[in-house]
C-alpha cells in the first residue's frame, strides 16, 4: 500500500481499514458510492445502543458515549485481507 494511502492512515484490525470522515454526510455518499462500485464497507460501530433501535430497551440516550457515538456518526470500515490485489485497494482509495 505504500504510496497509495496518506501517512496518517492507520489500522489495528488485519481485516479491515478505518476511515474517518469529517461528516455524516460525506460519509454515508462515501459507503453509497463503494457499494454501488461493488465494495462491500460498513459503518464503525454499528453497535452502540444509542445509535441502534435494537438497544433502545437498555434506556441509554444520545450523548451516553460521545467518543463512540462521533466515531459511529463519522467512521467508516473499508476491506483489507490477503485476498485483495494492488489493483483492487488502488480502486478502493480512489473511491473513498
């Protein structure tokens, strides 16, 4: 990936790639787009019980975990595994 990505792009998972957008809106045209170009990406943590109706039984509200709840409003994951070529994570940066 060298010369592909920024230097201040990093990731912890040797599954997926962290992206960080400065938006919600930038974001989701982002996932949109990746989709739509046959790139599967999901929101960072999907997860939080503020963010999922599925958690609204546990009676935590907006605010409950703000760290969390910016990353989940701005955070995107991207693939990354061996199985990816140069070619495919050279589209994948283009896209986002």
């Amino acid at each position: 990936m060298n010369g592909i990505l920024h230097d201040n792009w990093y990731a912890f998972s040797p599954h997926c790639y962290p992206v960080m957008y400065n938006d919600e809106k930038t974001r989701d045209s982002r996932l949109i787009g990746l989709e739509k170009g046959g790139v599967e990406a999901r929101k960072l943590f999907s997860c939080l019980p503020t963010q999922e109706k599925a958690y609204s039984l546990m009676g935590y509200e907006e605010g409950a975990f703000p760290i969390a709840e910016e990353i989940g409003r701005k955070g995107l994951f991207v693939p990354a595994h061996q199985d990816l070529t140069y070619d495919d994570i050279k589209l994948i940066c283009s896209m986002l």
